[in-house]
C-alpha cells in the first residue's frame, strides 16, 4: 500500500526525516542522506509546495516521476517543480548517499530566475 505525503513547508521536510533540530531557515534546507537514520517500509508518494535539487548517489529503490519508471540510479540528479509529484518503491538499500536542497518559491521571488521559472 503506497504513502501519500504533501509537504506545506520546509519545516515537514525536517520533520519527515527526522531532523527538526537543524532546522535553520524556513525557505530553505540542505539534507545530506547520509544523516538520515529514517526507513520507509513502504511505497511512497510525495508532492510539496517548493522545488526540490535532489543527487542521489545509491541504487535500491525505483522512481516514478510522471507515468513511467525512470532509471534514477546511481548519480542521478533530479529536478522537482512544486506540486509535482514524485513516487518511490523502497527496497532494501544499506546506505544512502546524497544531498538534496529545498526551497520555497518565495526564496526567490522579485528574482530574474522566478521569472524564467
């Protein structure tokens, strides 16, 4: 049975993977998987109000972004507009590795690059 996540704010993100104490900014966040005790035992799917940087560095679990697997594999980069929704079969992967920077819309804002966004 799949997860339905919606995060409404950077501070659920914290939340999520259990890192409310580094919480630093409230428009922004740089997670390190590497950090990240938390395991999911299930399929998850997640949609947020911010766009999402996200490099993972490990195999172990398939991505559905859309309506297709998409091979995010080892190095993979991926790119995530808000409300756009991206879907994760866990499997049994022993370390992560990776980064992932958050950020909410307003961050950038009366910017040149919100207006090519």
């Amino acid at each position: 049975m799949s997860v339905n996540l919606h995060f409404s704010d950077i501070a659920d993100v914290y939340k999520f993977f259990n890192l409310d104490q580094r919480l630093k900014h409230p428009l922004i966040a740089v997670i390190d998987f590497s950090d990240v005790d938390e395991q999911m035992e299930q399929d998850i799917r997640v949609t947020g109000d911010y766009y999402c940087l996200l490099f993972k560095r490990y195999n172990g679990n398939n991505v559905r972004y859309g309506r297709k697997v998409v091979d995010f594999n080892n190095g993979s980069l991926i790119c995530i507009a808000p409300n756009q929704a991206l879907e994760m079969n866990i499997g049994a992967y022993t370390e992560k590795e990776g980064w992932a920077v958050f950020f909410h819309p307003d961050l950038i804002r009366n910017t040149s690059l919100y207006d090519k966004m």
